[in-house]
C-alpha cells in the first residue's frame, strides 16, 4: 500500500474535467445545450449541489468561460494533453482528496457519485465499474496518487489506466453504465438526445452524424507492435468488398519515397517545392512542407471524392478509433481510455460491448459500416 494512502475523510472538493478538444465530436462539447443549459453549466451546477469547493479542470485559463459561478476555481494543466494530467494539476492545487467528473455526461446521478465516496476509505482511488468497464473520469484522487501520476506523465505515459496498478483502487461495481453515458463523438450527441427523449436542445450548429459530402475517417490505433498495419490490411479489402472507396493514412515520424539519382529526385534537389510522378497506373504527389500536415488538411486535399479514409494512428485527430490489443505485446494496458474507442479487437481478456478477435475483420466490418452508416457514392 502507497505510504501516502488517503483515509477515510469527508471529501470537499468536487472538480469538472473540461479541458478536452473534442476532436471527435468537431465542435466544443460543452456548448451543447440541454434543457436550457449547457453541458458545462449543468455538470458545475450538478457538482455545486454536492461539493462545498467548486473546480474546472481546463488546458489553459484562457479555456474558461467568462461566465463561471462565483467561487469556482479554475485549475489550468500544469502539463497539457490528457486527463491524467489534468488530474495532477488538481491534486497538486488542493492536495486533498478530490471528486473529478468529465464535463461531458449527459444525466449523473447524486446516488452514484455517493456510492463512489462511501468506497473511498483506505485507498487512493475510488471509481464505478460497470458492464466491465472502469469509470475513471468518475472518481475520487487522493493526494498518494500525485507523484505517481507526475512520474507517468514525465515518462510520457498519458493513460489514466497506466496509474491504477500502482496505487490502492475501490472499485464500484454498477448494474448498468447509465450514470456515466457521455458525449464524445455526433452519434453519441443523437444518443443522448434519443435517451433524454427530446431533452436535448437541438441548435443550428449541432454537428450531424456524418459530415455531409466529406469521407468517414477511422483511426486504427493501439499499442506498438499490436498489429495496426496488419489489421488495416484486413479491413480494408473488406470495406472494399463491399463498393466502398478506401483511402489510407500512415503517420511516421520521417521518410523519402525519392530513389537518390532517380529523375523526380532530381526535380526535387533543383529545388522544386513540389513535385508529381505519374503512370498509367499511379500518381506520387511530393510536397516540401514546413510543418506537419493536420490529418483534416490531408483528408480534405487528397481523400475528398473517397467514401472512408482508414488511418493508422491519429488517435487523437480521427473523429471515431478503433482498437487493436495483442496479449503477446507486452503492454499491460490500451492506450486508449474507456469508452474512447468504437470497437477494440483483441485476443486478451478485456471487456468492450464491441469487441472483435483478431481475424475478425468481417465482422469489424460489418459492424462499422452499421455504425458509421458507410454508403458508396458510386
């Protein structure tokens, strides 16, 4: 057990975790409107009922909306780019025990986050877990989970998921996952709204399902040496199989398709800024750039007229991921958060409502062209 494992004490602080991008979802989250209020303005005043000290997690001050209840405390990230370090900026404001809840639920509930408390004794981290899956943006933190967290962070590990084999941790069971739904992506927000029946504010920028005249763009993530190359080989032929117009994305941290002495190569040492090789066949399009490429920037320039682009990586830049998680690689963790991705494919023994073996590829398929509603345009 953690020397610094938190005991039973009342818990006072109640923290909203604001500071995603929401990348996936393609406009701001907490701007979506629900009985009159945003999702924001909700979830403040949800915890503010509960907790005697008001919080907002967020990336930067300049996130926070001007229009606060008096006497929140706004808690920019002391190191940018995930919950997890959202959560030690927290921890490192209050050193005390906090309770931290994304911005993003659509409908909480007193009772659950009660329950959440009651189990926060002995431990460092109290959390739900229901149909299998761990609720950590639902949880209590207490302060013995602050150096571990930072050590994390400086080793560039970014899961929340990566913290828990390393301190003491309550697990709540739950019967259902109702409490902690929320919205991450425009299918979600229609979900949302179809739960609340009619409960939603539908307002004229409310995002649509699938941007309209524009591909769907899917990311196949996962640990190093998971297979992601493999699996997008798989996948791909079947999306193809069914008249579907597959476009694929590699991220690399470097490379040249020239052949040294070859003529386009030549073209490009002239000092050509961009350069084309074509065939009856095939077309290669070289561009000099001085700064990389946003994966919306390659899709809308190259990948317009094509009915899905499959990405390898890109976790945090494809509207909807999937997956992949090998046993025999080594990692005892995925590296996406729960509930992140749309389906995992995996040969362990990891609950997910939409999981795949990994010679599935049929049936991935299947599942997404249901799920993303993929239609050709041919």
């Amino acid at each position: 057990m953690s020397p610094q494992t938190t005991h039973r004490e009342p818990v006072r602080i109640g923290v909203l975790l604001a500071g995603g991008e929401s990348r996936r979802m393609g406009r701001d989250k907490r701007g979506l409107r629900l009985g009159g209020e945003t999702l924001l303005q909700r979830n403040l005043a949800f915890l503010g009922d509960l907790f005697p000290v008001l919080g907002l997690s967020v990336r930067s001050a300049e996130q926070a909306p001007d229009d606060l209840p008096a006497g929140v405390v706004v808690i920019p990230d002391e190191v940018p780019g995930s919950p997890l370090a959202g959560l030690a900026s927290i921890l490192g404001r209050f050193d005390e025990p906090v309770f931290a809840m994304a911005a993003d639920l659509i409908a909480p509930e007193p009772g659950a986050v009660a329950r959440v408390l009651e189990a926060f004794h002995g431990v460092d981290v109290a959390l739900p877990v229901a149909e299998d899956h761990l609720e950590p943006l639902h949880a209590v933190y207490g302060p013995g989970c602050l150096p571990h967290m930072q050590a994390l962070l400086a080793a560039g590990a970014h899961s929340i998921l990566d913290l828990f084999p390393l301190v003491p941790v309550a697990r709540v069971p739950f019967a259902d996952t109702t409490p902690f739904f929320n919205v991450n992506t425009p299918a979600d927000w229609v979900e949302a709204q179809r739960r609340l029946g009619g409960g939603a504010d539908p307002t004229p920028d409310d995002p649509p399902v699938q941007t309209a005249g524009g591909p769907v763009v899917l990311g196949v993530v996962g640990r190093p040496n998971s297979g992601k190359t493999t699996l997008m080989e798989k996948l791909i032929p079947e999306l193809t199989r069914r008249g579907l117009r597959v476009g694929a994305v590699k991220r690399v941290a470097r490379f040249d398709i020239d052949v040294p002495g070859k003529d386009s190569w030549r073209h490009g040492q002239a000092g050509a800024d961009a350069y084309t090789v074509a065939s009856a066949s095939k077309l290669a399009f070289v561009a000099r750039s001085d700064e990389e490429a946003s994966l919306e920037e390659i899709v809308a320039r190259y990948f317009g007229d094509y009915d899905v682009v499959v990405c390898e990586g890109y976790r945090r830049e494809a509207p909807d991921v999937v997956e992949i998680f090998r046993a025999g690689a080594g990692y005892e963790s995925t590296v996406c958060e729960p509930g992140e991705p749309l389906a995992l494919v995996t040969d362990a023994d990891i609950a997910h409502p939409h999981r795949f073996g990994l010679g599935d590829a049929a049936p991935l398929a299947r599942f997404l062209v249901e799920r993303l509603s993929l239609t050709s345009d041919a």
